[in-house]
C-alpha cells in the first residue's frame, strides 16, 4: 500500500508538470535587426556564400580552435553547405535551404546527428543604400512540459546571440564591402 501512495504521489507530481505546462507558450518566432551599411545586393551576397558563414558563425574556430572545415560542391545558394568538426562542438552542418536574390536565405544547422537541429532564415530589405538584415527564428516546441518551462530562457539566450551574431555580420560584411 505504501508503494502504492508514492507511485500516485509520483503521477501526480508529474501530472500537475504537465497541466501547469499547458499555460506556457508553445510556438514562438524571434527577430533581430541590423543595419549593414552597404546595398542589398552587396549584403546578399555575402551571406549566400558559405565560405564567408566561418567568418560569423558563432561555430568557428573562436568557439573550438580545434575545428576544420569541408565545403560542398556548390558554394552559394540553395545547397551550399558548410561540414565542420571539432573537438569541443563535434560534427555539424549548414545548408542554404532556400535562396531568394535579395531578399531572404533560410538555413538548416544540424549538430551531433540532429541532436540539436534549427531553421532559421535572414531577411534582406533596402533602406536607402543600406541593408536592414532580419534574423529570424521560430518554431513550435508541442506539448513536451520541458521544452514549455525552458522555452523562455532559450527565447532569451537566441535573441542575445542574434543580437551578437547580427553585429559581426555587419563588420565581417562590411570589412568586405570596397568603398567608392
């Protein structure tokens, strides 16, 4: 009977997780801005290419000095990709999943056999002869309580990392850019 009490005390623990889980959000969608001071085209071009993506990319040798990189066969665009590996971060990937010309380029990162896995994509628009680059990242995390209650420090941490991420593209771009 004892046994009984504290595997029903046990289910209802994890029972009132779930329910409580229930008010928590499960979609959500972050956005980041910057201003690049050169043209669309010119940004654009930049990032399809994903040779340049090691110069940005918080997975770079800054991250894991022990890391080396392998390009597919295609270098920009939709199906670039970029293989990395390394002693601290492991095996990973991006791949350019679609391409819009100056306009958006969504990607897949996939470490450690997908066990982390992401789609985000960048938005281009023109100000001017500037570039207001969009980072975004959204998502559904379903009914998993876990995922709901660490939901809003993951929307936390991303937001600070585009925010970081979004000012070294802008100079990694911009140090690229040939002023006339």
């Amino acid at each position: 009977m004892k046994l009984f009490k504290v595997f029903a005390s046990i289910m209802g623990l994890v029972a009132l997780v779930f329910l409580v889980s229930l008010f928590f959000p499960r979609t959500y969608k972050i956005e980041k801005t910057v201003v690049v001071n050169m043209p669309v085209y010119e940004t654009y071009a930049y990032l399809n290419s994903i040779q340049n993506w090691k110069d940005w990319s918080p997975w770079n040798t800054d991250l894991d000095s022990s890391m080396v990189f392998f390009y597919s066969k295609t270098k920009s665009g939709t199906g670039a990709a970029q293989y990395f590996r390394g002693g601290l971060v492991g095996v990973g990937s991006f791949r350019i999943t679609q391409s819009v010309q100056n306009e958006k380029i969504q990607y897949y990162l996939c470490v450690n056999e997908g066990t982390m896995a992401i789609t985000q994509t960048f938005n281009f628009k023109t100000v001017g002869q500037k570039t207001q680059l969009t980072w975004v990242d959204e998502g559904d995390v379903g009914y998993n309580p876990i995922f709901r209650f660490l939901l809003p420090s993951k929307i936390k941490s991303t937001e600070q990392g585009f925010e970081e991420g979004l000012n070294v593209i802008k100079k990694a771009a911009e140090k690229t850019h040939i002023y006339n």
